[in-house]
C-alpha cells in the first residue's frame, strides 16, 4: 500500500512547464506541487484546508468514518473499565431497602 501510495508523491510528472500541465495529487485539485519563490509556497500553503480529508493520501471518503469508528471504539474500550462496578439505587439504606445486599431485620 505504502509504495503505491508514494508512486503518486515521487512522479516525474510533478514537475510541469505550465499550469495547464500541472500533476494533481487529488482528483479534487486542490494538492498539487506550487511553483513560483517561498512566497507564493507560502500563500499555497495557507490556501490549503485546515482540516486534511483522505483524498490526499489516495483514500476513499470512506476511510475517515472508519478511522473515527476504530477512535471511538478505543476510547469507550478504555473507558469501560474505569467505571464502577457497583452503583447506589433509591432504596439504599437511607430509604429503608436492603443494605449489602441483605435485608436489615426488624427488632
């Protein structure tokens, strides 16, 4: 997977005379190698969006609701052993139900 993932970063086709030539990483457009000085790397840099889908590395829509299941699943996975393993109820000792699991004998 990674090495055919990489065949589309490390392309001679990247490198292209004109803008009618560019090489795209996605099949969105928006990635692609900027040419012009730091500045105008710069400004494409910035123009990129904050928040990266799986299009940029090859990946279908698809694989970021999958990365969020297996998160999601991680995290209740952890969580489910911090929690106690006996609760309070409303008929506990003050409400004159069982205490300890036993019933309280009257006198």
């Amino acid at each position: 997977l990674i090495s055919h993932i990489l065949t589309d970063f490390y392309s001679p086709d990247i490198i292209s005379d004109t803008p009618e030539n560019r090489y795209y990483f996605s099949p969105s457009q928006i990635y692609y190698a900027p040419e012009g000085d730091t500045e105008a790397h710069l400004a494409y840099v910035r123009s990129l969006p904050l928040n990266e889908t799986p299009e940029i590395f090859g990946l279908h829509a698809n694989a970021n609701l999958t990365a969020a299941i297996s998160e999601a699943t991680t995290l209740l996975r952890l969580a489910l052993p911090l929690m106690p393993k006996e609760t309070a109820s409303a008929s506990g000792p003050q409400a004159g139900g069982k205490e300890g699991g036993e019933e309280k004998e009257e006198r």
